[in-house]
C-alpha cells in the first residue's frame, strides 16, 4: 500500500448519462421533462454519493495507516497557471471556463 494521499481534487470522474438525440426529440414534452427531471435528481444523488463515498474510503485509508494530505487549492491553481495558457487558445472557450470555473 502506498504510504501518502495528497487531496488535489483535480480530478472528477462523472458517471454520464447519455440518451440518442433523435429519439430524445422525438419524445412528447412531458416525457421529454421526466427525462430531464430524472437526470437531474440521479446527478445530484451521483454528486452526494461520490462526496460520501470519499470521505468514508479516506477515513479506511488513514485507519491503515496512510498518511493523507491536504493540499492547498489556490496554490495549486496558481501553480498550474502556465498549462492553461498553453491550451487556451486550442480549447473552446466555453469549455476553458467550465474547467477552470471562470
């Protein structure tokens, strides 16, 4: 077992919910908002779960004798400054400010 965790939170891995565009349109309005009121409650329950899920394997982690540490966010970030002009201008801008919470 490795000995240290460092939390950079930089990584999230969604689980995704796809559905044919095609079909999608071809559903009535009220399916079309079931659909939609679905995805939204499975992503704020997938959200809530992932966080609680986190937390209970980092306490099994430190209980094994890991050492896990916090890292400083906005050092990082500052850190890490330099890759996001390198893509800047190769990256759709709506996307960039998604990633980087612009």
């Amino acid at each position: 077992m490795q000995k240290y965790l460092s939390l950079t939170f930089h990584f999230y891995s969604p689980a995704v919910l796809l559905m044919n565009n095609d079909l999608y349109n071809s559903l009535s309005d009220t399916h079309r908002d079931q659909i939609d009121r679905a995805a939204r409650e499975a992503m704020q329950y997938e959200r809530r779960y992932s966080a609680d899920i986190e937390l209970q394997l980092i306490d099994e982690l430190k209980k094994k004798g890991m050492t896990v540490l916090e890292v400083d966010v906005e050092e990082w970030k500052q850190a890490s400054a330099k890759v996001y002009d390198e893509f800047r201008d190769k990256i759709k801008p709506e996307y960039m400010k998604a990633f980087i919470g612009e």
